[in-house]
C-alpha cells in the first residue's frame, strides 16, 4: 500500500448478509475480512466508527 491509496473497490452485492456472517463468525481463515470490510466502508463514506469500537478495535483501525 503507499500513502496515495485514497479509496476502495466493491464490487458484487451480499444476497443475504445475515447468511454470509455465519462463514466469517469464528473462522480462522476468514479472521479480519468483517473488520477490513468495516474500516473500507468508513473510510470510503466518512463514516465515524471510532466510538463504536472497542479498545482492541481502536488499535486495529490505527
């Protein structure tokens, strides 16, 4: 990544988000894609997210 990067990509629509978040949910190899989803939607939209995060979810959005 370099410092220029000012946005994301998204493509494809979540047919049934509720029925995807049963993947993410305590799966090693989806560990930190929900997050990382998280923080490109904020940052994209200039949505504040920070008060509704955790201490631990403070210092992976830093």
């Amino acid at each position: 990544m370099n410092r220029r990067l000012v946005g994301f990509a998204e493509a494809g629509l979540l047919v049934a988000p509720a029925r995807n978040l049963r993947y993410v949910d305590g799966a090693l190899m989806w560990n930190g894609v929900l997050l990382m989803a998280v923080i490109g939607v904020a940052r994209a939209y200039g949505i504040g997210i920070k008060p509704y995060l955790s201490e631990k979810g403070c210092n992976a959005l830093a």
